[in-house]
C-alpha cells in the first residue's frame, strides 16, 4: 500500500507550493482584466484565445469582466479546498 505522499507524487498531484504560485498568478490575471483595463484589450476576437470560449469574441467589457470575476470566485474556492485536500488538487 503507498502512502499518501507517495501517492500523491505518484499520481502527479500539485505541490502546495505550486498550488499556491498557479493562484497568485490566476489573481494577477484576474486584477488585471477587472482593473486595470485587460477586460477592453480582450474585446473581439482576442477574448476568444484568451478566454478559450467561443462566443466570448461577442461580448462586451463589462461581460468579460463578470465571466472572470465569476471564475476567479470559482478559482479560490477549488484553491481553499485544494489547500486542505492534497488530492484534489490536479
């Protein structure tokens, strides 16, 4: 039977480290569409390669910034359970 340290670099699972650097960056490109303007760079066919959602390159500003912010709450709270569940986190 493997432990479950084992387990985990076994089955490729995220360092907490890892863990935590990947949502530092997911907040960094969060502030930035919300804040700082990246939600009116996006507009048109960019939000599509960024986004990677099909009719993104129809939406508005304001809509792309409430898709992301809608993500980023999605986003912390797998980052809060993955923190405590090292399984979880893939």
């Amino acid at each position: 039977m493997l432990s479950a340290c084992r387990l985990c670099q076994t089955l490729g699972f995220v360092s907490i480290s890892s863990w935590i650097l990947l949502f530092i960056g997911n907040c960094a490109f969060c502030y930035w569409v919300l804040r700082l303007g990246g939600s009116e760079w996006m507009e048109g066919w960019r939000s599509a390669f960024v986004l990677d959602w099909l009719p993104s390159f129809l939406w508005t500003s304001e809509q792309i910034k409430l898709y992301v912010l809608l993500c980023w709450v999605g986003h912390a709270a797998w980052f809060a359970i993955g923190l405590f569940l090292p399984g979880l986190r893939l």
